[in-house]
C-alpha cells in the first residue's frame, strides 16, 4: 500500500508511533491526532466517503430543484391567470363547483400516495377545468417536489409546426415528446381544441394524431391529466382510438355541466 507522505513542515509538528491498524492489518506510523493514534490511510477513507456523501447529497439536491422547476420554467399555458390557481381559490359558487373540487381534491390525495390514473376535466368553457388541472399540479410540485408540467396543446402544436420552418427553434417535435413523456406529473390542457369548433366532427391531422400518440404511449403507467371542452364520444370521433384508448385508460372523470362561465361573469 502506497504510504502518504506528509510535507515536512507538517512532519515536524505531527508526532509518529508505530502501531497496527486494526483495518489494515500492518504496522502502521500512526499520527497523534486530537491524543489518540490515527491510521492516516483510514483518516484518508474517512474523508473520502464524507466527501462522496456530500458530493451525492449536492446532486440529490440539484435535480430535486429541477425537477421542481420545470412547472415554472418549462410549462406552456395559454392564459396566465391560470398561475395562480390554487386549489383554495377554487370557489364553490355552485354544487358542481363543490363537489368538483371535493373530487379534485381527492385525486390529488390519490396521487400523493402513488396511485396511477388518469384525470379527465371534462365540460364547458370558464368553468374551471384549467384552474384545478393547474392547482393539481402546484400542490404536488409542493409537496412531493414532483416533475410536473402544464402544457396547452394548441399551443404546442403551434411551435412544433413553427421549428419546421425556424430551424433555430428549440421547440421541436423531439423538444416536446421528451419533455412530456419524462415528466411524474402532465397536463394536456385543452386538448381537441387544436381541430378548432369545439363540437364538430373533424378528425384530427396525421402531425396532431402522431404527436399526441407518441406522448400516450410514453406515458402509459405516469398519470396524466386532461381538459376538454370535448365529451368522450366526440374525442373518440376525432383521434385514433389507439391514442383515446391509452388516453381514457382507467380515468377518473370530472365533469362541468352547470358551472358558470367566469371569464365572462364580470359581463353580467
Ligand atoms: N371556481 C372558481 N373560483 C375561482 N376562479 C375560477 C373558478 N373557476 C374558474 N376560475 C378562473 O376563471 C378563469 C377561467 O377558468 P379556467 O381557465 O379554469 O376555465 P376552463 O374550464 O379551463 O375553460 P376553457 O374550457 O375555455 O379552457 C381562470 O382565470 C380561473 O382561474
Ligand atoms: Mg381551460
Ligand atoms: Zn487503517
């Protein structure tokens, strides 16, 4: 075993004594440290796994705070109210309202105890689909320091059909599936309304199929949640019904039908 050599400035206040290292097996010059014999080759081991310790708790920490960050940095919303959707200023003008919220609030439970499943927000515009999808999110950045991300997919499609033209772009179909495929926690928000009318039969194009297709199926077995204006027929008609399929698997469903819109309620 290679001895550590000591400066010689150093030598001179350290005293030696020769003894065995329990660990080492050998005669060893041990050093007077703090009155007791210390093996310099264990005292070197020592530092060692402290510092590999630090240096993997530093990391540890490291990606904790991205993986925390990426609802802030990375998400793409359409509307910027929606980031101060919180689950307490949810108000309950209405039962729906109540009872949505009561559901959200459990699914929310669920997934902070490792259930997997998807949760559909179903229903009419303004009422607040967006907000609790958000506010799910928020909750469980905070407390578990889950990955999570909210992404309007109108408007990601958008970007994705920009970097074919803008080959700087970093918005490219590879950006997006990697992102959205990776994440603990996704929001799809307001999906189906990329086709445009919200209750027409259209289908979607091959791009808008295969995009959402290939997130899908990344995902299977990572909770997702949607917002649709759509109910599950009319998205049935519009997608392939493989993407439905992985999409509406096992889902918990939420559904507006009486909650008012609150965009408009300053109107009246
Ligand atoms: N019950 C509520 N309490 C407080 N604010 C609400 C409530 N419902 C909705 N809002 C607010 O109203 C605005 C519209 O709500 P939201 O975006 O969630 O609607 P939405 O159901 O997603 O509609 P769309 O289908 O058009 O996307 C947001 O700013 C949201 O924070
Ligand atoms: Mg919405
Ligand atoms: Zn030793």
């Amino acid at each position: 075993m290679e001895r550590i050599k000591m400066p010689k400035n150093l030598r001179n206040n350290i005293t030696l004594v020769s003894e065995t290292c329990d660990k080492h097996h050998k005669p060893i010059q041990k050093m007077m440290f703090e009155g007791e014999p210390v093996c310099p080759i264990c005292m070197k081991e020592q530092w060692d796994l402290e510092l590999t310790a630090k240096v993997n708790a530093e990391i540890q920490a490291n990606k904790q705070n991205a993986a925390y960050n990426i609802l802030f940095d990375k998400s793409i919303l359409e509307d910027n109210t929606l980031l101060n959707a919180r689950v307490h200023n949810f108000l309950s003008h209405g039962q729906e309202e109540a009872v949505n919220k009561q559901k959200v609030q459990l699914a929310i439970k669920r997934y902070q105890d490792g259930e997997v499943f998807n949760l559909i927000l179903q229903g009419n515009p303004g009422a607040g689909k967006s907000h609790l999808a958000y506010s799910t999110l928020f909750e469980l950045n905070e407390t578990h320091k889950f990955s999570c991300l909210f992404i309007s997919v109108g408007s990601m499609l958008r970007k994705i059909r920009a970097s074919f033209k803008d080959k700087e772009s970093k918005y490219t179909e590879e950006y997006f599936n990697r992102l959205l495929s990776d994440v603990d926690f996704l929001v799809l928000d307001d999906i189906g309304a990329e086709t445009g009318a919200i209750t027409s039969d259209k289908t979607a194009t091959d791009f808008v199929q295969r995009v959402l297709y290939d997130i899908a199926n990344a995902r299977q077995g990572k909770p997702t949640i949607l917002t649709t204006n759509l109910d599950g027929k009319t998205l049935f008609n519009m997608y392939d019904s493989k993407l439905v399929s992985r999409l509406m698997r096992n889902p918990e469903v939420v559904i507006f039908k009486e909650s008012k819109d609150k965009r408009i309620t300053t109107l009246f």
